[in-house]
C-alpha cells in the first residue's frame, strides 16, 4: 500500500494555471526553499473566478499543463482536489478539506502580491487566517501594506500572465522561454488558445471526402499518408500540427485536374499564361493556393488569417520549394516526400535526416530532385533552380 507521506509544512498556490508559465513555477520555487517546505502544490481551479468561462479551457488540459511544468521539479506537485470536486470553490471549504487530506501540515497558502488588498472581501477570510498562513507574493519593486498576517516572500519579478501568453499565442508571437517546452509542445498539439476563427471548425471527415472527390484512389491514399507524416512532423518540430493537417490534405487537391481546368483557374487569377506550359507538375500546387481558399475557408474583409495563409503557402510551393518557408510549409514540403508509400533510392537517407533535421531534410530533396530531373532530361522549373540555390548553395 502507498502510505501518504506525512508532510509538515507544505504549500499552496491556487490559479487558473491557463497556461502554467514560468512566474508560476519560479514563485513556487521561491517560496518552498525559502520557507523550507516540504512540497509546493499548484492547484489549478475548476472555473477560474477571475475569468470568462470560454476563456479558461477544459479543466484535463489544465491538469495536463501543470503536470508537465512541474515534471523535473521534486518540490512541486500538483493538487487536484478542486478541479475533481469541480463547481465554485470557496478557499475556505478547500481549505478544511485539505487540512483533513494532509492532517499535521502546516499550510503556508500562497497568493500574488495584488490580492493582498482584496484579502478582506474573502468568504471567512476571520476564520481563514487562523487555518493557514497566508504568504504574499512580493514582487521586488512593488509596495505591500496589509493588516492580516501576510508573510511576504520576495520573488524575481517576471512581468508575464497567463492572459498575456494566450493573447501571444492568438497572435502568433513567440512564448518560448515564457512557458516550459513541454507545456507549449502540448499547447501546439491541440491548438489551445487560438482564436475560433483560427480553423478549429474544421470538419476533417467531411474535408476529406471533398478531397477524395477529386482524385483516384491511389492518389487519395497518397494524402492520407502525407497527412499522417505531417503529423508526426509537426508534433515532432512543434508546429502546429492542425495546420499541418490541413495543409497536407489539400496539398495535391488539383494533381489530377484536366488542362481545361487548370486554365479557367489561370484566367480567373490572372496568373502567368506561361504557368501553363509546365504540365501539372508544377501547376498544381500553385493552382490549389487559389482554390483553396475558395472552396475551404472563409474570407474575413478578402483576408485570410495567418494560419490560413501559411496553409495556402506552404500548398503553393510544396512540389519547388520557395526560398521562404513558413514551418508549416517546410513540414508539408518534406513529409510529402518521404511518407511512408515513397520508395525511390535515397528516401530512407531522407527519413533519417528529417528526423534530425528539417532544414537537412529540405536540402536533400532540393538536391536529389535537380539531380532526378536532370537525368531525365526534363525542363527544370527556374524557381526550382533558385530554390535549390537558395537552401543548398548559398548557406
Ligand atoms: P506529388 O504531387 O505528391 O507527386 O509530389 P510533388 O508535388 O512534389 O511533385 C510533382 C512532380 O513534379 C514530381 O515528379 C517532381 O519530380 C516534379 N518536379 C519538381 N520540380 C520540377 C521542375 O522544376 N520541373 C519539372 N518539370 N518537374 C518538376
Ligand atoms: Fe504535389
Ligand atoms: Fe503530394
């Protein structure tokens, strides 16, 4: 049997944890070592008090977050009571309960330095000070004035939020080194905190059978494998992996088309009347970034939104590659080449290199991709060659 280990002095510190980031864990490092605590324990709320319910993400991802943040660290752990008795907790009522669950502890409970002046609008905040001792949160640089007893704990003062991380991610900035990789590695993979807008409405089964309606079987199932390494690919290099999705399930939508069809895309587009002496090899990829959008996405103002556009990107220069790639489109332009139904010589020296590195990845399909189409003897695209100038010659 587990026994419950007999902690004597532990701590807690209660938020939405939406996302974890690194003023948490730094806080509750803080805090342990200075007061000499036994354990630390982030205890993500059920509904965060302070926020709109939409905003604050289903409670598992919130527990899955934490867990990670706090995975090399023996100090912290996580305690869950709330978010499993679910509804409004009152510190108070999760207070008592704890104080049964680690009877003989001594629970020092830890808030942030802003609500200090707010301790007095707490539920039996009388009775609460004599449960537990409350330790503020001391930003240096900052004044506290209370007059409960508040021990104050100076900690670095890191200016992030969980609401400036999710605003960062809506907006496509970098949170890297603001949250712990693991924990954005979990965010990119189920795409939280992107705007509803931001592709979630996809509907893939229905997507797909669109797909499948524009080509043979043998192509489809071509898609569908470059899906699969698509995903591998991102959850791997951490890109997000719905786009990704997207972006391989369309990447060949216009392969098969006619010459008749390619042409009214032409002339609807304007494009260069030249494009279509290039044979569907070259023609299809840049064809589909047109159609795309107007069979799959909806258009706010005539614009798409940056996710949308890195999916038509990437699409459009997934057979040449282009000198700049977005990181969906370097996930598309690789995993197209080496999903698991390519068996041309070298592609098992492809998979290797892209599970080191995409960069190597790209620059190995460049180089064998002039080579196989000069011993064909057939007209290289010259974006192609400048391309494979670009990645291989000039780095
Ligand atoms: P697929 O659509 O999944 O078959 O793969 P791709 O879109 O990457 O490639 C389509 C074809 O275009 C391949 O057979 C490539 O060898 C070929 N291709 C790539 N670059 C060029 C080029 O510059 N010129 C010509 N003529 N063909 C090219
Ligand atoms: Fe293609
Ligand atoms: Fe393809």
């Amino acid at each position: 049997m587990v026994m419950n280990k007999q902690y004597k002095r532990i701590g807690i510190l209660g938020g939405s944890f939406n996302p974890p980031h690194i003023a948490h864990v730094v806080n509750a490092e803080f805090v342990g070592k200075k007061l000499n605590l036994d354990k630390v324990f982030l205890m993500p709320s059920a509904i965060s008090p302070h926020q709109d319910k939409k905003e604050t993400i289903a409670s598992h991802h919130r527990e899955k977050m934490v867990n990670l943040a706090i995975e090399n660290n023996d100090l912290l752990a996580i305690e869950t009571y709330e978010i499993e008795r679910g509804g409004k907790n009152y510190t108070y009522d999760t207070i008592q309960a704890l104080k049964k669950k680690y009877s003989g502890a001594q629970i020092y409970f830890i808030i942030g330095g802003d609500m200090v002046e707010y301790l007095p609008t707490w539920y039996k905040i009388d009775e609460l000070v004599q449960m537990v001792q409350f330790v503020g949160i001391h930003r240096i640089g900052y004044s506290l004035e209370t007059h409960y007893n508040v021990q104050l704990i100076e900690v670095p003062s890191i200016d992030i939020s969980s609401s400036k991380i999710r605003q960062y991610i809506d907006n496509d900035e970098p949170i890297r080194y603001l949250i712990d990789d693991k924990v954005l590695a979990y965010i990119q993979e189920h795409n939280l905190y992107q705007s509803e807008s931001d592709l979630v409405n996809i509907d893939f089964e229905a997507l797909k059978e669109i797909v499948k309606s524009q080509m043979s079987y043998k192509r489809f199932e071509h898609v569908l494998r470059v899906e699969q390494k698509a995903i591998e690919l991102a959850k791997q290099y951490r890109v997000n992996v719905l786009a990704c999705r997207l972006a391989a399930l369309l990447h060949d939508l216009c392969k098969e088309w006619t010459m008749a069809q390619y042409e009214a895309v032409v002339n609807q587009f304007n494009l260069d009347k030249d494009l279509l002496n290039w044979g569907s090899e070259i023609l299809h990829g840049i064809v589909a970034k047109y159609v795309v959008p107007e069979m799959f996405f909806e258009k706010k103002n005539d614009e798409l939104n940056s996710l949308e556009q890195q999916i038509v990107d990437a699409i459009a220069c997934h057979t040449v590659g282009s000198k700049q790639m977005s990181d969906v489109a370097k996930v598309l332009f690789v995993a197209d080449y080496i999903e698991d139904g390519r068996s041309f010589d070298g592609v098992d020296t492809a998979r290797e290199l892209a599970k080191k590195s995409l960069t190597k990845a790209i620059q190995f399909k460049l180089e064998h991709t002039i080579q196989f189409l000069k011993e064909k003897q057939v007209p290289i695209y010259p974006v192609t060659e400048a391309v494979y100038q670009h990645w291989c010659l000039e780095k």
